[in-house]
C-alpha cells in the first residue's frame, strides 16, 4: 500500500520535525525582562528609574573602590598618590589591620591564640547548630569554654581546669540524685561544684600566672573585633538558657519564683541597655573598693546577659503559649513529672516556634556589643573612633573605616539569619 | 523616708571608698608597680597609641614623666582610656591615679567634684572654624548659624554665654567626638564648628583642603588644661604639680634632655642644681629619690622638647607657642621656684 503513494507526492517527510526554539520574543532574557520589569508602563517607569539610580550609585562607588590606595603608611601620603582622583585609602586596613582585629593592646606575638580559639569556635558550634551530626562531638562543644578561655587569656592552665573539674563534679552529683527530684539534683550539683572551686582555689599558687605556659592576658588589653565577637557568643549562649528558665518561671505555680522572674524581666526590659553599660563600668567602681572590683569584661558580659535573656525569655513565653492546652494534658496523661514533661514534650514544641524571635535578638544583641566603646572599651568601632582616628597618621579617614566595620558585621549576621532559616525548613512538619 | 536612708547610706560608701583609694595613693603606686593614669580615648597629638600601641602624646608625656619621678621608668603607666562621661567617675573611685586628659580646670570642678588641678600644661581657648565661603570674619556675624558642639564639654557652655551675651542666635548640631564633628563639619550638616583652638587646629590639618576653611579671631573663652588628682592626698598631689613644674622650669632654666647628664655632675646655677638634686634634699622633702626631677626629664625631655614633639609647628598639627611659651618670652608659662 505504502507504494502507491510512493511517487504521487513530491516529498514526504520521514521523521518528525525537531523542536525549534520558541520565537525570539516570548524565550530567555527578553521575555523575562518583558514579563518583570517593563510589563505595564508604570513598571517600565519604574525599571527605568532604579537603573538610573543604580547607575549612579555604582559610577561613584566603583571607581573609588578600584582606584583604592593599599600600601600607603599615611593619610597625607595616600591622597599625594590618589593626586585629586576619586579612590579610596584602605591602607588604613592594611596598616591597621591586627588593632581593628585585636584591639592595640594585645600582644602582636600571642595573636595565633584568639586565631586558633576562633577556628576551634566553629568546630564547637558545628555539633550543636547541625543536629544530624554525631552527637558524641558535643564533648568538643562542652570543653570549648575552657579551652578558648585558656587561649585568650593565658595565664595558668590549672583556672580552667579547676572550673572544668568543678563543673564534671556538679555533673556527677546531679546525675546521682535527678532520680529522685529535679530540685535535689539541681542544688546538690550546684553545691558540689562551689565545693571543688573553693578547695581548689586555695590549692593554685598566688604566683601561678607568672611563668605560665601562655602569657597571661588582662582583659583590658582585648579589643578589636575580637572582642565583639567575644561578647556576642558568650552573651547569646548564656542568655538562652538563662532565657528558657525566666520563661518557665514565669509561668510557674509557685508565687515566689513567679514573681523573681516577672520583676526581673519587666525591669531589664524596661532599662535601656546603654545605662546597665554604665552601671557595669561606673557605678560599681563606686560600690567596691578599689583593688576588689571584679574584670570589667566580666561586668559587660553579666549585664548583656541580663537584658538579652530577659528578651528571650518573652520570645519563649510567646513559644509555650502557642502550644495547645492538649500538648501539657499530654504529658500529663504519660506520667511525666515536671522536668521530664518540659525536656520531652513541651519545650521542644515551643523553641521550634521561637527560632525567628531568638535569631531577631541574637543578631540584635551581637550589634549591641558595639555599645560598650561608651565605657572605654576598645570594640572594632572603639578602636575605629578612638585610637585609629585619633593617630595623626589617619585622622580623617571614615568611609573605609566604617565601612569595613560595617562588612564584618553583615557577614557576621547575614550568616546567622540563613541559618535559622535553613533550621526552619528543617525542622518544619508542616501542622499548620 | 526609707528612700533617703538608702540613698544616704550608698552616699556614704562612695565616700568611704574613695576616703580610703585617696590616703597613701605614694605607697600604692609604689606597692603596684605601675602608674595608673587616665587619659582620652584618642586626640590627636594629645594621646593616642600609635600602630604598635604604644601610647604618645602631650598628655601622655606628663603621665610618663610622674611615673618616671615615681618609680624610676617611663613606660610603668597603665594608661586608662577615659571618655568625657567616665572621666571623672573613675579618678574619684580610685581607679586611676591621676587624670590627663585635656581637661579644663573650672570652680565647679576643683570645688563641687573635689578635685584638685596640681597646674596648667596647655593653656587654650574655644575658637571657631568656619568655610572660606561663608564670608564671615568675626564671630559676632554668625547669627542663625548652626554651629557643631561637642556635648558634655565646657564648650557647650561657652558657646551659649557667648552668643547670649552678643544677642545673637544659633542652632547646635550636638555631636559626641571630634571625629564625627569633623565628619559632620565636613559634610556641611553645620556652618561652624567650635572647640579648642587647639583640636581646631589639629582637625583642620588633616582636611583635603585646610587653605579653604579659616579660623575666626574671636577666642570666646578661657580653658586651662591640666592633671587633676583627687582631693584629700596632697602628698600625692605635691609630686604631680612638682613634677610638671620641672619639667617647665627645665626648660625655663636651659635644662634639656641632650645636655643634662652633662649638666648632672653640677653647675654653677644652683636652681639647676636644686632641680637635678645634686645640691638640696627637695626629693626627700616629696619622698622620692633626689633624682626625681632628672628622671622626669629624661623620658621626653623639658616642657619644650614635648611641645614641639607632640604639637608644635614641626608637627602636622602645627600649633604655635603662643600662650604656651614661657614667661620670659611673654607667654604665661610661670613655675614656682625649686627651693
């Protein structure tokens, strides 16, 4: 059959026709620029408007940015080598860059010390930030404390053991009498480790710091963005737990503790964190006599906690009250005490639903810690407004400076914000 | 009532505290080992730490030359940063020995904060820099003008007396350092900006282009600045003053840090001798050794030396003596005698 067609019709197509392309206008970057930015006439307008803008804002940036000047000594020198032309003097980075990191007091030989603490930081935070990772490289996280305490301040080995050994000890007592109640587990642990800290502390020897292994450090010579991001780990990770136990006291039935937690988180909160600053750095100079007072970095650290955890706190108190009434009736019906109902059931419902408000205050608060270059601590905007504009060499330089300080934080935070929205999708089981 | 007894009582420690950091401040630094001296957080030529953070400056000369009278060695100084609002909290609770840091001696604050200003080591006054451009030549023309101020300072008040007492009007633009204001000047959020002829000085040298901006001729104000120490040790306070007396006298005297071992082995000048201590006990009479005045000297030399080290006109910052010259050559730098 096939035959008789065979020469009655000039040309027969014997496979199919390949796809072609759609058309120029409606593919690829063409449609796409048609469909977002010139759909409508006011979007047109619109698309128009923002080019000009970014146009100008990058033919004013950009060239400054690549005409920059690295390897001058001074800011008269830079600007003999811009000549007029626009460019920036970022070698007051260069020039600058262990004090805007260290602080100008710490020692230039010891700065492999808070280097190798902070490498080991993310090591540390890895176990407990990425929960499918094994859950045995928390003893990594538990001994960090000591560990970068040691690195950054020096002096002799046995302080952070001692606070070590102190803190297994209270470990080991609260694991033998839990069973029995919360509350007796929790102050015997408590009691044991004030116990190992007093006997051991007669134990160190009075000159123990000076030939110690590690230079001892004061901690008035740390600085730099160091110290910021000193203050903001040790002040996030304290407040949270800190944070979770005001929350549940808040909440609970007994009137005493109830009323603790509310009139310390209505008065932190009502407080600006700046005075609490200064407080920490003024006011009790005034209380203690001269050669008692305890380290001011110390001081800063309790006061940021302070208002911080009172935050968190609400955000939590929000988490537990958007659990419905059935979750706690829940536990209940199991047989569940307290303890077991809050660590089981409760909170780990109530902190998923408070990721955003905690990361909202820990980003808040690691900016925070900029405040205290008020009570003379020489933070990475200390450093920037004190010492660094103050030389004769760089007064005058602001754009570079603040600028750099300013792309530290972002990393820094932008960081912290994708994460906790990687850990919303993962732990997302979809209820809603 | 329970209110005022609480208050009394914290009154009352304060006071305790300081009573006891003030007696015997001597033997404590001597005890300590260091110098614990308050100064800025960073002006420029006046203190700053310069890249190895080392700390240099006018203010910071006279903090090493006491420790050097002290204890022998320049560098023993635990340089405490101030600020303008931690300043004055941390000499009175004892945290610091002695405060250098450009700070004005006022009534209030020699009598009112209990502090006592040992002497004068830079004697300035409030001027104003405004742009070329303005076309303005005195002072007395900046009516409406908005004038950059520096808060919490005595140039906050200076200016309002000033401008009250011409009946003229301004607007203050308050601003925090000398950073920001120069930042802010810069940027024209402000006609005027007023301080110190000093940090005028000092900020203008440091513009892209200083030849477009002058300063007025009006000086509207006195501001003597000096270290202060507590009020209630006056040994203590005796071995600052007398400190910075020689190093004024050293220069009034020919006394410098070039010729002074020579002169050591003694002269014919008996002041000279008085002050190196190889004639007369004045050492002893303050509880120091007898060469407390030449080790003072030095560490940086003579008033002088430090002057045309830190700020003067070699220096980007380009102050002339002015005032500050000695006495003799019509300025007022006067120090009692060593006798």
């Amino acid at each position: 059959m096939s035959d008789t067609h065979a020469n009655s019709v000039a040309f027969v197509r014997t496979e199919q026709v390949p796809p072609s392309p759609p058309p120029f206008q409606t593919s690829g970057p063409v449609k796409w620029a048609k469909d977002n930015l010139f759909s409508t006439p006011l979007y047109t307008l619109l698309t128009i408007v923002a080019a000009y803008f970014i146009y100008v804002i990058l033919a004013n940036t950009l060239p400054w940015i690549l005409n920059g000047v690295w390897s001058t000594s001074s800011l008269a020198e830079c600007r003999e080598v811009l000549d007029g032309v626009s460019g920036g003097c970022f070698s007051v980075l260069t020039e600058r860059w262990n004090q805007l990191l260290f602080g100008f007091t710490y020692p230039s030989e010891e700065y492999w010390r808070p280097t190798l603490a902070f490498i080991l930081l993310f090591a540390a935070a890895a176990p407990v930030l990425f929960y499918k990772l094994p859950r045995k490289l928390l003893i990594i996280t538990g001994l960090f404390p000591f560990v970068a305490y040691y690195l950054i301040w020096g002096g002799t080995i046995f302080t952070p053991i001692l606070a070590l050994v102190g803190f297994v000890a209270g470990y080991f007592v609260y694991q033998r009498f839990v069973a029995g109640s919360f509350a007796a587990g929790f102050f015997g642990g408590v009691a044991a480790a004030l116990v190992v800290w007093n006997i051991g502390g007669m134990l160190i020897p009075e000159n123990a710091n000076e030939n110690a292994m590690l230079l001892a450090v004061p901690s008035r010579d740390l600085g730099g963005f160091m110290l910021n991001m000193m203050l903001g780990v040790t002040c996030v990770s304290l407040s949270v737990p800190l944070g979770i136990a005001l929350a549940l006291g808040r909440q609970s039935d007994m009137p005493l503790i109830k009323w603790i937690c509310v009139v310390f988180i209505e008065f932190i909160r009502g407080v600006p964190l700046i005075t609490l600053l200064f407080v920490a750095s003024v006011m009790l100079a005034y209380f203690f006599p001269p050669e008692s007072t305890t380290d001011l970095f110390l001081r800063v650290v309790i006061m940021i906690t302070m208002f911080s955890s009172a935050y968190i706190a609400e955000v939590i108190r929000g988490g537990l009250a958007a659990l419905p009434r059935g979750q706690y009736e829940a536990a209940d019906s199991l047989g569940l005490d307290y303890p077991q109902a809050m660590r089981l059931i409760i909170l780990p419902q109530a902190l998923k639903i408070s990721i955003p408000g905690i990361v909202n205050i820990a980003v808040g608060l690691f900016k925070d810690t900029t405040l205290v270059s008020v009570i003379s601590m020489f933070d990475i905007l200390g450093m920037i407004r004190g010492p660094i504009l103050a030389s004769t060499e760089w007064n005058g330089v602001y754009w570079e400076l603040l600028g750099f300080a300013a792309l530290l934080f972002f990393v820094v935070c932008y960081g912290i914000s994708q994460y906790s929205q990687w850990l919303e999708r993962q732990l997302a089981t979809d209820h809603r | 009532m329970k209110k005022s007894v609480f208050f009394g009582a914290l009154t009352a420690a304060a006071g305790l505290a300081a009573g006891v950091a003030a007696a015997g401040t001597l033997d404590d630094v001597k005890a300590r080992g260091t110098l614990n001296c308050g100064v800025t957080t960073g002006l420029v030529g006046f203190a700053a730490p310069d890249s190895n953070g080392e700390w240099e400056g006018f203010d910071v000369a006279v903090c090493r030359a006491v420790a050097a009278a002290v204890l022998g060695d320049g560098n023993a100084v635990e340089f405490v940063p101030t600020t303008g609002k931690t300043r004055f909290t941390a000499l009175a609770s004892g945290e610091i020995d002695m405060l250098a840091r450009n700070t004005t001696w006022t009534f209030s604050r020699d009598v009112d904060l209990k502090f006592t200003f040992v002497g004068v080591n830079y004697y300035d006054g409030q001027g104003f820099m405004v742009p070329k451009d303005l076309g303005v030549s005195s002072a007395k023309d900046l009516d409406g003008a908005t004038v950059c101020i520096q808060t919490g300072t005595t140039t906050e008040l200076n200016l309002a007396d000033f401008f009250r007492s011409n009946n003229i009007s301004y607007e203050p633009v308050p601003i925090e350092t000398n950073a920001e204001a120069q930042q802010q000047y810069l940027a024209g959020a402000c006609d005027v900006y007023t301080t110190d002829a000093s940090g005028l000085a000092a900020t203008r040298a440091t513009f892209e282009a200083p030849g477009d901006h002058v300063l007025l001729p009006e000086i509207i104000s006195k501001e003597p600045l000096g270290p202060l120490v507590r009020h209630g040790d006056n040994e203590w306070g005796d071995i600052v003053r007398w400190t910075l007396n020689a190093l004024i006298t050293a220069e009034e005297l020919g006394v410098t840090s070039a010729n002074m071992t020579e002169m050591m082995a003694g002269t014919n000048n008996p002041e000279i001798n008085r002050l190196l201590g190889t004639e007369g006990t004045l050492g002893e009479m303050l509880g120091l050794d007898a060469d407390w005045a030449a080790k003072a000297l030095a560490v940086g030399g003579n008033y002088g030396e430090i002057f045309e080290q830190n700020i003067g006109e070699a220096t980007p910052i380009g102050l002339a003596r002015g005032l500050n010259a000695q006495w003799t050559d019509g300025g007022l730098l006067y120090s009692p005698p060593f006798r």
